[in-house]
C-alpha cells in the first residue's frame, strides 16, 4: 500500500512538473518535467512504475504517429533507405569501438561496457547482457542515460536550429468512436507486435497498423492533446524511475568515466547527421532525431513536437534498435567473448 501511495504522489508531482515545463514553452515539455521531478524523488527513495503504464503512454504515442501518416510516406521513406541503414551500422560500430574506453575510464568489465554502448533497447540490452554474466543494472543505468540526454538536449537543438517548426499548440484532437477504434487497434497491434517479437512492439505495432489505414483513408482521427501529454507522463516517470540511489552509488567510477564517453557517442551522431544531410541535400531536423541515440517512443515524439516527419524519424529508430538488438549478441561472440577470460565466456 506505502509504495502504492507513494507511486501515486510521485505520478501527480511528476504531471506537475510537466505542466510547468509546458507553461515554459519547453519542447517536449510533459516528458521532460515528469522525467526530471521523477529522477530527483528516484534518488531519495525507490520508485516503481507499473509495466503496463509504460507500454499504455508507448501505445498512445504509436497510435498518434500512425494516424498522422499520410499515403505518400513510401515514396518520403525510399531516398531514406541507404541513410537509415549507414546511420544504424555506424552507430552500433561506434558504441562497440567505444566500449574498451569506457571499460578502462570507468573500471568495468569489458562484457558490461560492451551491452552498456550498443545502441538499442533499454530492456533488451540489460536481459541480453544478463544472458552473458555481465552487469544488467549497469547496462540498463547506461542506456537510460543516453536516453536522457537525448531527450534532454535534442528537442531544444532542433529548436534552436530551426524555431518556425514548434509546435507547441496543435489543432487539439476529438474524443469520437473514430479515436476509440483508433487505439483498440493500438492496443491490439501492440500486443500482436509482442508476441511475433518486434523491436519496440509497443510503439512501433501501433504505428504500423494505425499507419495503413490512415494512409489508404479507410480510418481519419487526431488524438487529443491532453491524451498524449498523459502518453509523456507515463514515459516520463518511467525513464526517471530507474535512477536508482543504491545503484548510482554502487557505480560512481562508472558513470564518472562513462558519461563523458556516452555524450561523446551522441555528439559523433549528431555530427555524422549533419553531414548526411549536407552530402544527401536530406532535411537535416529528420536526420538529427533518426540518427540520434534516443529511444524510439521519445525521439517520435519529438519530430511531432518540431512538426518533423515522425514516420520517417520512427523508419531511422526502429531499425537501428532492430540491427542492435539482432547484431548485439554475434558481435559479442565473435569481438568480445574472445577476449575474455576462458573461465569467464
């Protein structure tokens, strides 16, 4: 009952910091106060968000990208194609390059410093590096801060270079049996996505199937904004939840050496986006967020925030987490696992 009411107080205050953000006119704003008013109190005492909760906000969000697709997205994605997979390769040979770095810097074994950098899913990277006897609190503490920092910083640089794109007061959407139909589809997507095992299935089945009928015309509806702001919340107290005080106390080494490298590995994105869009004449805000190391879920959110193609942004996520999570496990086995003890593969 404690860490129930507990959990109840830290939603409300979490949605207050939220509001504040957006009276702020800060981009993302519902996300970005709940994450950091829920990542002050995660330190004071330990906080747990329901499961269910997280994947409810990731649906949502899914199922508002889907709805905004429209019938030419094929033929936006195809000149994106070749970028998107040399923007996730790169990546994930960035974060394995980098992975001794932060073993040394950050006095970590080299199997947790490797599941720590490879750009993909929070929690299909700490269950993977379990698998293999490293570090899961660590790797999932790892990924959770580049996800941070991502959303902390982008969204603002993204304003920054381009502020007509804000897009703070939308046309609000309608609670009709058109948006009801809308996420039962969402909902059922999800969890159909989940069971045949799909990266970021709660996002991504969404917006797949919401997708289709959006742009064959067969279903017309816009979520409304207090919904995805709930959406924000959920993913908010989530993220923020796992900063854990025992945890960051039982790495302070760690993170001392490994944040200075995670930000190094954002930067080297960025500034490889940049240069995508100057040799490729590609829009450079779509290439900034599908190249940046975030979570599928945030950096989608975010293109719609900045008014940017969210299904383009969510086709350079989605397959970046899909070739970390596929190419994480050979690369361990065939660049680390032989530099590992034999005693301890």
């Amino acid at each position: 009952m404690q860490m129930k009411i507990r959990f109840c107080l830290t939603a409300l205050l979490a949605g207050g910091g939220g509001w504040l953000a957006q009276q702020a006119n800060i981009p993302l704003a519902w996300l970005i106060g709940s994450l950091l008013v829920t990542m002050l109190l995660g330190l004071r005492f330990p906080i747990t968000v329901p499961r269910k909760l997280y994947r409810s906000g990731q649906i949502i969000v899914g199922t508002a990208v889907g709805l905004s697709v429209p019938p030419e997205v094929v033929d936006r994605i195809g000149p994106h194609v070749p970028t998107i997979l040399a923007g996730a390769l790169i990546s994930i040979a960035v974060g394995r390059l980098l992975a001794p770095v932060v073993a040394r810097a950050g006095k970590l074994d080299l199997r947790t410093a490797f599941f720590a950098m490879v750009p993909a899913g929070i929690s299909e990277m700490a269950d993977l590096a379990a698998r293999h006897g490293a570090d899961a609190g660590a790797v999932a503490l790892f990924h959770t801060l580049r996800v941070c920092f991502i959303v902390l910083l982008l969204p603002t640089l993204i304003v920054s270079l381009s502020p007509t794109t804000l897009d703070l007061h939308s046309t609000d959407g309608s609670w009709d049996r058109y948006l009801l139909i809308a996420l039962l589809t969402g909902l059922a997507a999800a969890y159909a996505g989940n069971r045949l095992g799909l990266p970021s299935a709660f996002v991504v089945a969404p917006m797949i199937a919401l997708a289709l009928l959006s742009a064959s015309g067969v279903l017309a509806a816009r979520e409304p904004a207090i919904l995805l702001a709930v959406a924000q919340i959920a993913l908010g107290l989530s993220l923020g939840a796992r900063f854990r005080a025992d945890t960051l106390k039982r790495l302070p080494r760690a993170l001392a050496g490994g944040i200075p490298i995670i930000l190094l590995h954002g930067a080297l994105m960025l500034g490889l986006a940049v240069l995508a869009a100057e040799m490729t004449g590609l829009a450079l805000p779509e290439l900034l967020m599908g190249f940046a190391t975030g979570g599928t879920a945030e950096m989608v959110l975010t293109a719609q925030i900045v008014a940017a193609d969210a299904a383009l942004v969510a086709a350079y996520q989605v397959t970046r987490g899909l070739l970390g999570n596929l190419l994480a496990g050979p690369l361990y086995r065939w660049t680390i696992l032989p530099r590992l003890p034999k005693n301890k593969g």
